[in-house]
C-alpha cells in the first residue's frame, strides 16, 4: 500500500484529517507501507513556500517514516512513464505519480482525495 501525502500528514499528527475507521484501523500498524519520494518532495516544496507548517525537521523525515517502518520507495524512470489509465480526474503531478508508482509496483493508493478514490489503483 502506497500511503498518499495527507495520510502521511495525518499519520505524523501533522493535519487534523479526520480518517475514516477503516482507514484509521489499517493505519494503527503503518509498518508494510510505502511512501514515494514524490511524498517528501511535494510535502518540502509545501513547507518552504509557507503552504504548509510542520512540527519536524524535513532532514529528519525520511528517518522519521523509517522509525515507524514506513519504507520509503524512489522515482525511477517508469514511475513517471506509467499509463494509469483510466486517467484520473486530477491534474495535480504529484498525484499523477503516486498513481503511476502504483501501477509499476503493483500497490494500491490509500487516499480519501475525492479526485483519486474511485480510481482502480486507489486502496478500497
């Protein structure tokens, strides 16, 4: 599972996302999911523009998610290349990649983005 940035917030106590139970539960145990770099590139472009205010230091997240057995997965090439078809109703890149990440990897998305949950790579 593909965990997607606002359940990542949500995960480190960094949004007030109020996760629906099903969604609460599988989280209580983090450990066998995933982030992509894409996460910690979108949540550091957030935090440096003043769009978003976190308690950690960014160096220290990757050690962060490791902590709590989050595992972190690169961008390679065919992320990016990934067809996702159908195409999402999103344009947002980030997104885009993660569902790409998971149409490589063979993972679904744990998301409660409206844009993304119906989508056949989305966690139901």
């Amino acid at each position: 599972m593909l965990l997607d940035t606002h359940i990542v917030l949500a995960i480190l106590g960094q949004t007030d996302l109020d996760l629906p139970p099903i969604i609460a539960n599988r989280l209580r145990e983090p450990r066998d999911s995933f982030v992509s770099v894409a996460t910690i590139w979108e949540i550091a472009i957030k935090q440096r523009i003043g769009k978003l205010h976190i308690s950690f230091d960014m160096g220290n997240f990757p050690d962060i998610l490791e902590d709590i057995g989050i595992v972190v997965l690169d961008i390679v090439p065919k992320h990016a290349l990934a067809g996702v078809g159908p195409e999402p109703i999103t344009n947002d890149p980030f997104d885009r990649l993660l569902l790409g990440v998971c149409a490589v990897e063979g993972m679904r998305l744990l998301t409660i983005d409206k844009a993304l949950v119906d989508h056949p790579l989305a966690w139901r």
